[in-house]
C-alpha cells in the first residue's frame, strides 16, 4: 500500500510523492522548490529516499539539491537527460523497469515537450507520473520535439490502463477544457469533467491527478486518431500526426 500526495509549488507546479511505509520508500516526482516539500515531511516526520525527475526543466528540477543536500535521497531521472540533470545517481530509459519498495516502475521515453522526457509507471498502485507530456485535458507544448514526436509519447500513455490514476506536472485543467470545449463542445466526457473541474475548483482543491480513461474520452490531444474529432476541425480522413499537428497549434493560440 502506498499513501500518495500532492504538494503544490511554484505558480502552478505539482510536486507528487508516494510513501510507501512498510518498505521505508518515500519518494517524490518533480520538486521545482525544495522548502514546500520539506515542510510536508517534517510536519510528517518521513525521511526522503528518492527524488524522480522526468524531464530538466527548472520548475521540475530546482528543488533537487536542497532536497539532496538535507536527505541523501537518490536521484533518479531520464538517461537522454544525463547532461542536463546534475547528480543523478541512476539513470533510465524507454522499457526499463526498477523496484522501488512495493512497487515496479516503468519507465516510458516521452520526447516532445523535451527531447530526453520520460514517463514513470508504477505498478500495482496504478500512478502514471506524466512530467510535462500528458496534462489533464492537455498536452505540453512542443519545445524540442515533432508534433510525430509527441503523438507517439502519447500514445505509449493512452495504452495504459483505463484506471490508471495520471499524476501531471501542472495545474492547466481548467484552461485546457476551455480550449476542448472549443473545438468538441459536445463531448459528453469532456462535460462529466467539466463538472469535476467546476467542483476541485470551487474546494480548492487539485483537479490532479485525473483518471486516464477519461482523458481517453475527453483529452483532444489523445483523440488524434478519432475520425469525429479531425471532422471537427475540418481534417477529416487526414493523418493522425496532422490533426494532433492542428491541435496543438490551434491551443498554441488560443486565448480563452
Ligand atoms: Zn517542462
Ligand atoms: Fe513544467
């Protein structure tokens, strides 16, 4: 069993953790700042152990020396990122798996929003840690990869279980259903999330994590290949690449 949180950092960055007390694990995925995540485990009384990184961006990365420097925790992250991360302890890349106290994590390559992203699976909790490839009702913005690039990440996410629970990188939700509901107003999943989005909101709440098969209904930037969405946008028949392609400019744009 693990207990999950979500701390929040930075304007609108997540920083996710899992503590997993039988096996003496508490790991973290993405500290942008180190003093957030501090305070929650000395309020907690846990010891750090592991420090995840998907991808170098700083508002994923600056808190890792505060956070090493104070726990010795391990440093695991991307290997196509192994000369832009400092001090990492252990490196991995696309298929690899590895232990970690009750659960087994893929390791998933995810280039798009990075060249060296990657995605970490974990198993049996059922957690996706999707960095910055794959937001609720979003998708991270190309800054060194192809739109073929990203549709392909994407995709290696969208085959995971329909209950995998999708822990991403930032909280956009709210912004990115504007934008979905701008080009697919009448999906009835994007509705049913809708509803939900209202709700976190209006608690204060995190609308993250999100469960990955609705994203699969509701996500326009996992519905490439549905033939009623390219219609929508005046691509029908036309390849899975170019309606994603469209897509993701069209939200490049957007200002809702
Ligand atoms: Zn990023
Ligand atoms: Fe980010």
């Amino acid at each position: 069993m693990v207990e999950i949180h979500v701390i929040p950092v930075l304007n609108d960055n997540y920083v996710h953790l899992w503590h997993d007390a039988a096996a003496g694990v508490t790991a973290i995925v993405d500290p942008g700042e180190a003093g957030p995540v501090q305070a929650f485990l000395e309020e907690r009384g846990w010891h750090l152990t592991h420090i995840l990184n998907t991808h170098h961006h700083g508002d994923h990365i600056g808190g890792n020396a505060g956070l090493m420097a104070w726990s010795h925790a391990t440093l695991i992250g991307p290997r196509a990122e192994i000369d832009r991360i400092p001090d990492m302890a252990e490196t991995y890349g696309d298929g690899d798996r590895f232990t970690l106290g009750s659960q087994t994590v893929t390791v998933f390559d995810t280039p798009g929003h990075t060249r060296g992203h990657v995605a970490f699976y974990l198993e049996p909790a059922g957690l996706l840690f999707s960095g910055d490839t794959l937001f609720s009702l979003g998708c991270g913005r190309l800054f060194e990869g192809t739109p073929a690039q990203m549709w392909h990440s994407l995709l290696k996410l969208r085959a995971l279980p329909d209950d995998t629970l999708v822990h991403c990188g930032h909280e956009y939700t709210a912004s990115n259903l504007r934008f979905a509901l701008s080009i697919d107003p009448d999906n009835p999943s994007l509705a049913l999330m809708a509803d939900q989005v209202a709700r976190s909101r209006a608690a204060n709440r995190p609308t993250v994590p999100s469960r990955l098969g609705l994203e699969k209904a509701a996500n326009p930037f996992l519905r490439a290949d549905d033939a009623a969405l390219a219609a929508a946008i005046g691509l029908a028949g036309a390849d899975p690449v170019a309606v994603f392609a469209e897509i993701r400019q069209r939200k490049d744009h957007f200002r809702g």
